[in-house]
C-alpha cells in the first residue's frame, strides 16, 4: 500500500498577477476544467465522445490594504469595460498573463508553475463589513482565463 510521506499544504504557494502584491492573496482557486459529452445514437444506445474543452475562472481571495486605496484590479476592471465612458478597451490591451507557482515545503523553492493566459477581472465580489467580527477584510476577485499553458 502506497503511504505518503510528506504531504503538500494548501498555503505554500505565490501568485503573480499584474499589480498585485502576491502576499495579499490569500487563497487561490485554480480553474477547473471539464469536457462536454456529446452524445450519438447508434442502433439502439448511445455513443458519448468528447466534444469542446470549457476552462473555468480562476478565483483569488485577497486582504484589502488598510493603509492605502488598493485600485489596481479595478483600474484594470475599468479597461475592460469602464462604466463611465461606456466602452472598453481591445483584449489584446486587458488580457495578460498570470503565474501560480507551487512552493516546496521551505516555502521558496518552485514545484510546480502554472501559467494562465488571456486573463481579466470579470468579476469583483462585494466585501463584507462586520462589527462583531475582527477577521481581515477580503476582496474577492474572479478571472476569466482563454487557456492554461502546459509545459
């Protein structure tokens, strides 16, 4: 029976996106990635073979600086399409590239990197304010992503 012998932990990772402090972001969801089934009749069952390939967002939760206004993911929000000129900019101005690396367990030295490109903000979840609460304020942030490079 294989046993693990050391396993990897959720928090050892570095995310680098345009602007971003990579020590703000506190979580990291990866985009899932999935397969549609397409389905065919053949006599009297159905054949399923795989048909387009669909790539999910990529999620981060991070801390909102209380130091200073942290607007960069929304300045870059705003090129996309800004609500106050009523347009946006072409993709290939707002879509960049996005690298989650995978840290060993010294916390520095890289397992494993992941590159997205063709990535924007698409969405920015509203933040929650508590007085009974001392937890750190957390901005959510979701990223469309056209495709992960593998290498």
């Amino acid at each position: 029976m294989a046993q693990v012998s050391n396993p990897h932990k959720k928090f050892q990772f570095s995310i680098f996106i345009f602007g971003m402090n990579p020590f703000l972001a506190q979580k990291v969801t990866m985009p899932e990635r999935s397969v549609d089934q397409v389905e065919h009749g053949e006599g009297n069952h159905l054949i399923k073979t795989g048909g387009l390939l669909k790539l999910g967002n990529l999620m981060v939760d991070k801390i909102r600086n209380a130091s200073f206004p942290d607007k960069l993911i929304w300045a870059w929000l705003a090129t996309v399409q800004n609500e106050v000129t009523g347009g946006g900019a072409i993709p290939e101005v707002y879509k960049k590239a996005v690298q989650v690396q995978i840290l060993s367990t010294d916390g520095v030295s890289v397992v494993e990197t992941r590159t997205f490109v063709g990535v924007w903000p698409c969405k920015i979840n509203g933040i929650e304010l508590d007085r009974l609460s001392s937890d750190n304020t957390i901005e959510s942030i979701e990223f469309s992503v056209d495709q992960e490079v593998v290498v």
